[in-house]
C-alpha cells in the first residue's frame, strides 16, 4: 500500500439529500473529488417486526450523475444483525447492479453490531459469519472481494476476526490522526472515512469524507 499520498473522495446517502453533482465536480471546485460512494440499500425491521426493503431514495439519480460525470463510483450497503446474508444480498443486488469498472461494492457495519451482541439477540460468532457469508455471495456476484466498512472498536469487539482480512478495509475513524489506528487482522486500511462533518459545495449539509490510501490510479485496483 502506497504511504504518503492520499486521494480524496466523499461517500453520500438519502441523509445527505438532493446532492448537486454539476457544482461537486465543477472544474474549478476547491478540492478534487476523486471518487464517490452512494448508500444503494438496507433492511430493517418496521413496527410489526416484519422486514422492510429499504432503496436508497436518492441512489437512482446519486449513480446516474456520477456515470454521466465519468467518475470513479461504488455503491454500499447498510447491514444489520437481524437478517441473513443472503436476504442482505438480494435486497443489494436488486438495487445495485454490478458493472465493470464500478468501484468495489461495499458492507457497512456499524453499531447495531455491538448492540444485538450486547442484548443477547446474537452471537458473536454469528455476525462474523454472516458479514464473511455476505462477502462470498458479493465474491460470486462479482469475481471480487468487497470492502468491509467499519470501526476499530467495532472490528475489537467483533474479535478481530481472521477471517475479516480477506476484505480490503474502509476504516472509519473521526478523530484525525495523521495515520488511523488500523484493527487486526489487517495491517493497513484501503479507504479511510476520515470526517462526518464535512462540508463540500454541492452537498447539502454535513458530508462524509473519505481518503484512499495511495494516488487515484490506485483505484484501478480496486474495481469490478
């Protein structure tokens, strides 16, 4: 992995609402977006406690603006404890729809991980081995590993997996080391969301701001 050089990037879902690409990616804007992730989709469960098949309102128009815009563009998804791999993958899948030279796909784990552990709903071993099982359907769908979107506190009390490392790893971490923390069982991060509360022309709102850990033809290496 390339160290030193850095390629800036933003990833953006429904929260951040109508972003306004023309003005993002102007010629003359302030920084070079490089790269763009979009939220695709998530499961959740509603009141009666029956799934609900959430798309991304905005990631219809969010990817077409980024293919008319030529650039480099990946879609996530938002997982939870609560469902299977392969009902997170087909909720996905219908959603996205993978295409070559499209940045690898990517699962989102975040803090309800920690919270279905913490209550008992699940168990550890469990939510590894479903996030490895989401992986290998993505692997199949594709030919390529997705990134793992998450936490050095979550990866910790996950367990730090081995089984984690065969992810290339988007590390999120807000508190602006010069070099993040990076949770076993990797020895590097690929992406690093470095800011929650960016603010970048176009995007309405605070703006997640990413980095990749290297120069932007580094990113030819991590596409479908």
């Amino acid at each position: 992995m390339a160290s030193g050089i850095r390629t800036f990037g933003i990833d953006v879902s429904h929260w951040n609402g109508k972003v306004s690409w023309d003005v993002v990616l102007k010629p003359d804007a302030p920084v070079t977006v490089h790269f763009a992730y979009v939220k695709a989709s998530q499961l959740y469960l509603g009141a009666s406690g029956h799934a609900v098949h959430q798309k991304d309102s905005e990631f219809d128009e969010n990817w077409a603006a980024l293919k008319h815009h030529g650039l480099k563009r990946g879609a996530y998804h938002y997982c939870m404890p609560e469902f299977t791999a392969q009902d997170m993958a087909d909720l996905f899948l219908s959603v996205y729809h993978p295409s070559k030279g499209d940045l690898l796909p990517t699962l989102d784990v975040e803090d309800e991980y920690v919270r279905a552990i913490q209550a008992g709903t699940k168990t550890r071993s469990q939510l590894v081995a479903q996030i490895v099982e989401f992986g290998k359907i993505l692997v199949t769908a594709t030919g390529h590993q997705p990134f793992l979107y998450i936490r050095k506190d979550i990866a910790d009390f996950l367990g730090n997996p081995p089984e984690f490392a065969a992810f290339p790893l988007w590390l999120a971490n807000y508190n602006h080391p010069p070099t993040p923390p990076v949770p076993k069982p990797w020895t590097a991060y690929t992406l690093w969301q470095y800011s929650e509360q960016g603010h970048l022309a176009g995007v309405p709102g605070n703006c997640d701001l990413d980095y990749l850990n290297g120069p932007p033809t580094l990113l030819d290496s991590f596409v479908i």
